[in-house]
C-alpha cells in the first residue's frame, strides 16, 4: 500500500509539474495606425524698432569759388545747389535692411512644407510731415527668398523650427526728422501645404 501511495504522489508530481507541456497559447499581431492633424505654429516679433547708428556730423569742403559783385551788393556766379553738392556719407534715399532670425514655423502638413509670405498693409511710417516708406518686402529662409516661399516645417519640436528672415528697402527720401517714425506694418502667414 505504501508502494501505491508512492507511485499515486510521484504521478501527482509529475503531471503537476508537465502541465505546461500541455498547455494551450495563442497570440494575436495589431496593426497601429495614427492619424496626425495639420497644425501649424508661427513665431514671430509683433513689434520691431530699427535703431540706425548715428553717422558722425561732416563738414564737406565744397571747393573754393569766385562770386561776382556789384557795387550795389548783387551776386551772380556760381552757387551750391542740389546738382553741385558732393556726397556726404549718409545720403538720402533708399537702403535694404535685412531682419535676421524674426520669424520662425515649425508643425505638421501632408506635404511636411509650408508657405511662408509677407505682406505691408502700412507701408509709411510718419514723424509729422516727415515719412520713411518700406518697399520689396521679402521673407527668406536660407535657402529662397521672395515674397511668398515654401519652406520645411521639420516637425514640431523647436529645436528643429525652420527660422527665417525678413528683408525690405526704406526709402528716406521724404524724411526729415530725426526721432521715431511709427505706423509702418509688415504681415507674416505660414500656411500648410
């Protein structure tokens, strides 16, 4: 009977510790799919103030001239006028400025690029009478330049953003104070595409 007994416990062990030679296993495979939205983020300055260095003040030597004069204290000869002044160093006129790094885009879109352009809804900036007038306003990125580009957005993490630049001409022509002139606008859309 002990022998039974024996024989009855070793059979318990064994199939106790068989049971996962007949257990059953299945397993399943899923497909993930993610659907990722257009989304566009642009960085930008809502407002800029160019500060001009100031030139040093020039006294220009226009020369020596002789100047004809009647006993009755009229002059006649020659005169310093607009065609006869030489250059000073700052001349009025237009001048191309380049605003580095002031925008910046950055998201997702099907084509993984955007469309970048800039327009001037106010072109003159004013000090009373006096006016300086933005003209040929570009966007850049380092590789284009124009009025509208199309640029990568590189994803959404900023360390990847794509940074551009503004370009533009000012015309001081019509300027004639120093001090600030303000009312100028420049408008910066990133469009996916």
């Amino acid at each position: 009977m002990k022998t039974i007994r024996t024989l009855i416990i070793a059979a318990a062990l064994l199939t106790g510790l068989s049971s996962k030679a007949f257990a059953a296993s299945t397993s399943g495979t899923t497909n993930v799919a993610v659907n990722v939205p257009e989304f566009i983020v642009l960085h930008y300055y809502s407002a800029i103030t160019m500060n001009f260095d100031a030139p040093a003040a020039e006294a220009i030597d226009e020369g020596s001239n002789d100047i004809d004069v009647s006993w009755n204290g009229s002059t006649s000869g020659n005169r310093l006028d607009a065609t006869t002044l030489m250059n000073a160093s700052v001349e009025a006129g237009r001048t191309s400025v380049s605003l580095r790094n002031v925008w910046a885009v950055r998201g997702f879109s099907t084509s993984g690029n955007a469309r970048v352009e800039v327009t001037v809804p106010s072109a003159t900036l004013r000090s009373g009478s006096s006016e300086i007038t933005i003209s040929n306003a570009k966007v850049g990125d380092g590789a284009s330049s124009g009025q509208s580009i199309t640029t990568r957005l590189n994803g959404i993490s900023k360390d990847r953003a794509t940074v551009g630049d503004i370009e533009m001409d000012l015309d001081f022509s019509s300027t004639t104070r120093s001090g600030s002139h303000t009312g100028g606008q420049y408008t910066i859309t990133a469009t996916t595409i």
